[in-house]
C-alpha cells in the first residue's frame, strides 16, 4: 500500500513537473505550493485505488511485443525484448502481468529472464509500474509484477531479459506472456479480458562454440589410406584412386572430412556424400550411392569408398549443411587390362636394384588406367633376373613402376604381364622394351647446357652427365669427388634464383624415372638463370678423383645470350625491310589501278 503511494506520488509529482514550462518562471514557493497539492491529490487516489474494484474496461486491452537478444556472456538492456500493455480504463485499474518460458534452450532455470521498468511516456493518464523480482522460467513467474493506471488511456511497457550475466545456451527463448485485470480484493479478475502474446530473446551462439562449418577453414580429400593406418598423416590434397572394381565390403578408398568453425575449432554438421559409381559409407553402415551420414562431434573423420562391380570413372560430391567441397574421382578398373604400353625410364642401369627402371601405363576396357599388379619378365634372367616380380601402381603418378634387378653386363628385353603365370588364356601382355646393364667403371664427366642460345635472363639448364670408357652414359649412381674443389664456375655469374654449383659429389638420376621429365639418362641438372647482358657463357669444371687420371681434366660447355641492343637493331631492320617491300607493293598496284582507268575511259 505505501509502496503503490510512494509510486503514485512520484510519477504524478513527474508528471506535473514536465507538463508546462511555466515552472521555469514560477517562484520556488509558488512550486512546493503546487507539488503538496499534486502530492495531496494523489495520497487521496491511491486510497481510493489501493484496493481497486473491477474497472471498466473501454475496447479491449492489448499486449504489444517487440523480440529482443543477447549474448552468451552479456545481457543488454539497450536489447531486451519489450512488453507494451495499453489499456483503457473509466475508472483508476491495476493489471497483473505473468509470463512463463514456452519454447527454446531448457536451460534457463539458473539464468531466468526478468521483466525491468521500461516507461509510461505513451500513457495520457497516470500509469505506474510496480516490478516483481521473481525470475521467469518453465512455470508461471513474476506474478508479483503491476500495471497500475487511472481513468483514461492507459500505456506501460516492460522490458523482459536474461538477467545474468552467467553463460547460456545459444537459441532462441520464446515466453507467454499475459495480463488480466485485477478484482479488488486484489486477485485475478475477469478471465475473459486476459490478453496474451509471446515474445522472444535470441542468444547468439560465440563464434569459436559454433557448430556452423565454415568453407575457408573445413576440408575434405580424398585418399587410398585410412586414418586408422600405421604412420597415417593428413592428406592435403586430393588423389585420384585408381580402384579394383570388383564387389568388396573392403573400402577402395577414403575420403578425410575435417569440419571448422570460422575460428577453426571443430564443428559439426551432417555430412551428404554422392556417387554415379560406387557406394558409400561409414564403417559399413548406410552404404549407398546417396547417403547423408553423422558426423561425430570427436573430430575429422573417414568416409569410406566401396566397389559395387561397375567399372569407370566415379564422380563423388562431398558436402555439410553449410560448404560444398570440390569434386573427388574414384577410378574403377575392370579385373584385368585390356592394354599395357611399357617404357624405359632409365636407359642404362647397372647391377643390383634400380627403382623405376621401366614404367607402364595398363588401362581397362574402358579406357580407364589399370591399377592392378603387373609382373615383370626378363628375357635373359642371366643379365636382368626378373621373373614374375612385381610392379607398383603409383596413383600420384597415374602409371606402374617397375624395379629392374641386373646382374650381368648386356642387353635384354623386359615383358609385363598382368599375371604371375604364363597361361596365355588369362595373360594380357605389355610390349618388350629393351634395357642395358653396364657394370663399367666412371671414365669421365661431360657438361652440356639444354639450349645452345639464351636470352638475357632465361632460366637455362646445366646437365653432368658420366660416362663410361666407351663413351656410353653411367648407371644412375652417387659420386664421391666427381669434380675437384669448386665445383663448376661460370664466366659470367647466373642471374638471382640460380642453383650453387660449387659442389663436387652428387647423385645422377634418370628424370623420367623420378616422374620428373622425359630424360631417360642418368644425369644430375642445374638451374641457371642467364645474366642480363648479352655474351658467352661458359661452364668449367674438372674431373675429381672418382674418376681415372685421363678424365681428372678440365671440361667445359658454353652457350650465348643474345644482345638486347643487337636484337633490338635487328628487330628494327627486319621491320625496315618489311616495310619498304609494302611501299614497293603499294606502288606497284596503284599503277595498275591507274592504267585499268585509262582503259575503261578509252
């Protein structure tokens, strides 16, 4: 009772002091006189509606709701959800308000929302507002909370908002809430009047508990091997698996899904896989061709690959609810090669192992590459021992790869098959190619640039190549002291980027064989980038001690770079010419267009 005079008081007291502004001109005395006599007028209201009877209620009351948010760690008031209830009343009226959690996070028992004192500024009565501190959750709350009003068009709002500043749930909280007039024995009136609404708070999720995958830092590539392997490292990059299309519960493949959020911690969304081939699956549960699996919240994980019998070239989609990942391609080959076309990658090898020696490239009735098992077979095992050895399919570098043991000094012929018997019913075979051994001893060194002429600055290439007694290119191999102290020297300095010749062991290679080139002889190359001015250049090195006293002499090998100068001048010459011979032609044809219009005047 004395709280609802203290609030009468105080608001008719504001009112009155905001509703002229003739107090700027009155005298302090003339103001108390006028504030005791609003003071007055409402001690006797306030009596008058402390214990209210029914009011009569013109039109219908109406609750107006505007959604509010916050975060998880802040609650602002500058955005809290608004409750504006506006009524019409006869005589002095008081209006109860609840309002109860109906929807959203049910997480709100320990951080309830609270409704606080908005303002009365589009009342044009006395309306005052008394403010329960119940916290609204699940059940009816905040019961004790008041719209008070006098005769006339009455208009309050509330503000309703998470009152801690605790974190919570991100989502979206729905209330009901709802106002009914007051009897006056001071309990809920006429049910009929009640008027309700709901009204929401969304709470923003913090960027780094997002569970939203982000497309700038999510991944997914597609791979031959199981996270679960041995020595297992994240791919980068997608493969392109080149799979046996034969029917298996065994996966073919892998595909490392790893979703983000924007802050780059884990998120998690369901992941939708599809294949024209194959199917799809997770630990061989939901396999299909069209499947959307869970992606579990511990972290990146495999989605794995099966062969269903169809051969050909699958395309597969990879995507979450919110990113899309690039295509992935899975080859299923048929069970055998229709084809298999063998090259030399290493034109001389020597005895022993030598990796690579012989590449091929087996594809199916499809056109498709093969990835089966092919097998070598050496017509003369006393020179190359291989028979029914093994070749390995490189996905990387979409061929087979074939290590060539030698044993003896000569010449042979390696056959592929693409199995380990001779049964020629079931045996594709490959074309033979032939492969030397040498067994020779380093004779000398040879240096030899790629290009004979440069521009100024063109990247050049500077290849050592070792050879034998007989002049024929060495096994691949490493030397010791190849050359002697300083390597190879240059005339004229290599432009920036140029590699350090100073060295004087290395190791040849074939470059066909490293997937590195077409070069099948065994050599070690440099990059050099030719100076800016024009002239000779020349590379020299001598023999070191891995080679003979005969070969430890200077070698040498020298290429031009053209003169910017000269080649401009000639560029302007040959320009010169051209068009001289164009004014010669001009000439030439405006005579004859002269004559013929002589002979038709005639």
């Amino acid at each position: 009772m004395r709280q609802h005079v203290r609030l009468i008081l105080k608001a008719a007291t504001r009112k009155f002091l905001v509703t002229t502004n003739e107090r700027k001109q009155m005298s302090t005395k003339t103001t108390f006189k006028r504030i005791a006599l609003v003071a007055v007028a409402a001690l006797g209201l306030s009596v008058v509606s402390s214990v209210p009877s029914q009011a009569v209620i013109s039109g219908t009351a109406t609750l107006t709701v505007v959604n509010g948010t916050a975060t998880k760690t802040l609650a602002d008031s500058t955005t809290a959800a608004t409750v504006t209830l506006k009524f019409t009343a006869t005589e002095a009226d008081t209006w109860g308000v609840t309002a109860y959690q109906s929807a959203g996070p049910a997480t709100n028992t320990t951080n309830p929302a609270r409704f606080y004192r908005g303002d009365t500024a589009t009342s044009f009565t006395t309306t005052n507002l008394v403010i329960a501190n119940t916290g609204i959750d699940s059940a009816t709350a905040s019961s004790g909370t008041r719209v008070i009003g006098a005769a006339g068009v009455n208009s309050a709002t509330l503000l309703l908002q998470l009152d801690s500043l605790t974190a919570r749930s991100a989502g979206t909280y729905t209330y009901t809430v709802s106002a009914t007039p007051f009897t006056a024995a001071g309990a809920a009136g006429d049910a009929t009047k009640t008027v309700s609404a709901s009204v929401s708070i969304t709470v923003a999720a913090i960027a780094s508990e997002s569970l939203v995958a982000s497309a700038g830092t999510s991944t997914a590539f597609i791979s031959t091997t199981s996270s679960a392997a041995s020595g297992w490292s994240a791919p980068t990059s997608d493969a392109v698996p080149s799979v046996l299309a034969t029917a298996s519960t065994t996966p073919r493949a892998y595909i490392y899904v790893n979703l983000r959020n924007t802050e780059s911690v884990q998120a998690s969304e369901s992941v939708t896989i599809t294949t024209n081939i194959g199917s799809l699956g997770k630990s061989g549960v939901n396999v299909g061709r069209s499947v959307t699996l869970q992606y579990a919240t511990g972290g990146a994980q495999d989605f794995e690959v099966y062969a269903d019998g169809t051969a050909g070239t699958a395309t597969i989609t990879v995507k979450s609810a919110s990113v899309t990942f690039a295509n992935k391609t899975v080859i299923f080959y048929a069970s055998a090669p229709a084809s298999i076309v063998a090259s030399v990658a290493t034109s001389v090898i020597g005895a022993g192992s030598n990796a690579a020696a012989i590449t091929a490239v087996a594809k199916d009735a499809n056109g498709n590459i093969w990835g089966g098992t092919l097998y070598e077979y050496s017509s003369n095992t006393s020179i190359m021992s291989d028979s029914a050895t093994s070749c390995t399919y490189v996905s990387a570098n979409s061929r087979h790869e074939c290590t060539i043991t030698g044993v003896a000094a000569g010449t042979g012929t390696i056959t592929l098959r693409n199995t380990a018997t001779t049964d020629q019913a079931t045996t594709v075979s490959s074309n033979a190619v032939s492969m030397t051994v040498s067994t020779s001893a380093a004779a000398t060194v040879k240096l030899a640039w790629n290009k004979a002429t440069y521009a100024p600055g063109e990247k050049a290439t500077l290849v050592v190549t070792v050879l034998d007694s007989a002049g024929k290119s060495m096994p691949p191999t490493s030397y010791t002291n190849l050359f002697a102290a300083g390597g190879i020297s240059l005339s004229t300095a290599g432009g920036s980027g140029s590699d350090t010749l100073t060295a004087v062991s290395f190791t040849t290679i074939s470059l066909a064989a490293n997937a590195l080139g077409t070069d099948t002889t065994p050599l070690k190359a440099y990059t050099v980038y030719m100076p800016a001015a024009g002239g000779t250049v020349k590379a020299t090195a001598t023999g070191g001690t891995a080679l003979p006293l005969a070969g430890q002499v200077e070698v040498s090998a020298t290429a031009t770079v053209t003169d910017s100068a000269a080649a401009a001048l000639a560029a302007v010459n040959a320009l010169a010419t051209t068009v001289a011979s164009l004014r010669t032609l001009i000439t030439t044809l405006t005579n004859l267009v002269l004559k013929i219009q002589k002979k038709v005047k005639a």
